[in-house]
C-alpha cells in the first residue's frame, strides 16, 4: 500500500478543461450495464477526446474487472500526462477493495479533475484528505441518459472553469444562517465506510454535503449518530442535505423523516442546515466541487451556495 503525503495544507486544484482535452472513462466499483453511447457523444460535444479504460468492458461478478483490474486502469490514467480528467462510469460497490493499490504520487505532482459520486465517494474523501484536491461530485455516463440537461450543463461548468452558484428554494424546514468552508462529503454510507481509515476526513470548519440512496431510515439515523459520536458533526461550518432517494422502513415504522433524523441529531448545533439541495441519485444531480471553499447561505427556505 502506498502511503500518501501527510501535508494537505497547500491544496491541489487541477487545471481546468479545454477543447482538444483527453478525458478518460474507467469503472472503479460495478460493471456496466450497457455501452455508454450517450455519455461519449455528450463528452465528445464538448470537444474532449474521451479514452475508455479495460475496466469499461470488464467483467468479473458485479464488479468492472477483479480488484488489480481496476486498480490498475485507474493508475494507467492518474500515471498518463496526457488524461486531463478522469470520469468514473458509475458507482455501486467496489472502490473500497482496490484504492489501496492505487499509487497517488504521480496525481500529487500532476492533479487531474476526477469525476463521480455514490461509491466515488472514496476517491474524493481520500484525495481531498491526503492531497487537498479539488474533486468533482457529479453526473457520470451511466447516469446521463436520465440526466437533466440542468445538472450536465453544470458538469461542463465546473470542469471548463466557469462561474458556480447555486440558489434555490427548499421544502425541508432548514435552519438559518450563513457558514464558509471547504466543501467536502458525498454518500453518507462512503462517509462511515472511511471513517478511522487513511481516507478519512476532518470535518472541523468544513461544510459537509450528504446524501444517500436505497437506505432504511433507521440506517440513516445509525450512519449519523456514528459520526456525531466520532466527533465529526460538531465543529461544521455548515451541513447541505441533498437527496435521500427511495428511502425504505421497517413494518413498524421508524416514525422520522430523513429530516426530522438530521434535525434531532444536529440540534446543540449552531451551524446553518438546509435540506433539497439539487444533488445525489436524482435526476438533477448537480455538480459540488469538493475541496473548494464556498459560501453558504440559509435564510429560512432560501438557500444560496457560492463557490469563492
């Protein structure tokens, strides 16, 4: 296993994109389910030549390829100078088994923009605690066919440099305030999954994104009080609630909302809390850059995220 540079003091933020830039597709956790047609053509539209790794094609259980497969088809596109970005084809389980036979050290000297959510979730916690990187958490091909346009066109915005903002009105009964940090989280069952681990986070002064997908509301509720046990809610800057999709229950009901779950859990706290934030496994899954400080902003149902 390659151990990672302790100092993340100083930050990695990749170069952005330009026209006649390669972007690489690899699968770091489950197999496709289909070609990624649409995915290409989108990619190609914003004129990147795309390069699609072994693991795209791969096959081995559930997962693109064993765990060296796609260990090693990461580090083929981390090591080559000519990949300006890296796009994760989709999540699932599986990047958990194969990072730690990835050697980051060329990544340190050469940052590239990486590119996925759900299971990519250990990829951004581990760069952006060992390296500070930058990051994107956003759309990847297996999604885009059911992608709005909305959330594709924030993509091309975040990997091509252009301005990033968010405003919008929430339905959840958030708590007001205003909170800067650096952005940081993703799935919060990834979150649990790396915590004590070398991936893990300092969540002091960060505002911390979650989401999640397919859960049971009293497995949230456990994934939560895990973290505020470890000491990682209290210190926040700020905490956005994406979208928790098909939530499940018990025959006998949990009787909270995934609100209701964050809000009892987070109550000593001061830091503002909003909820329906446009990202997650949704079909307006906005783009977040992880890493980078941003302003929040939560007066009552008006919610206003700034990337400084």
């Amino acid at each position: 296993m390659h151990k990672p540079a302790d100092d993340a003091s100083s930050g990695l933020r990749p170069p952005y994109l330009k026209k006649g830039d390669k972007i690489a597709i690899t699968c770091p956790a489950k197999k496709l389910p289909r070609p990624m047609n649409d995915a290409v053509a989108l990619l190609q539209s914003w004129g990147l030549e795309v390069v699609s790794g072994d693991t795209v094609t791969a096959s081995y259980h559930q997962f693109a390829g064993d765990d060296d497969l796609r260990a090693r088809d990461l580090q083929r596109f981390i090591d080559d100078d000519s990949i300006k970005a890296i796009i994760a084809a989709r999540g699932g389980y599986g990047t958990i088994r194969m990072i730690d036979k990835v050697d980051f050290s060329r990544f340190a000297k050469h940052p590239k923009w990486l590119i996925g959510f759900s299971d990519i979730t250990v990829l951004h916690t581990h760069l952006l605690a060992n390296y500070g990187a930058q990051t994107i958490h956003g759309q990847m091909p297996v999604n885009i066919p059911d992608a709005s346009k909305h959330s594709l066109d924030t993509l091309r915005q975040a990997l091509f440099g252009e301005a990033l903002s968010y405003q919008y009105h929430a339905h959840g009964k958030n708590r007001s305030g205003n909170g800067s940090g650096i952005l940081a989280g993703g799935n919060l069952s990834l979150l649990v999954s790396v915590a004590g681990s070398v991936s893990d986070l300092d969540y002091a002064g960060k505002i911390l994104f979650i989401e999640d997908v397919g859960e049971y509301l009293y497995s949230v509720d456990r994934m939560l009080r895990s973290l505020k046990r470890a000491g990682k809610l209290a210190w926040l800057a700020g905490l956005v609630v994406g979208g928790f999709s098909d939530m499940k229950d018990n025959d006998i009901p949990f009787g909270q909302t995934v609100p209701e779950i964050v809000m009892n859990i987070v109550q000593e706290y001061d830091y503002p809390v909003c909820f329906d934030f446009p990202a997650g496994h949704i079909p307006d899954n906005c783009s977040l850059i992880f890493g980078r400080k941003v302003q929040l902003s939560v007066q009552g149902q008006d919610v206003g995220l700034q990337f400084l």
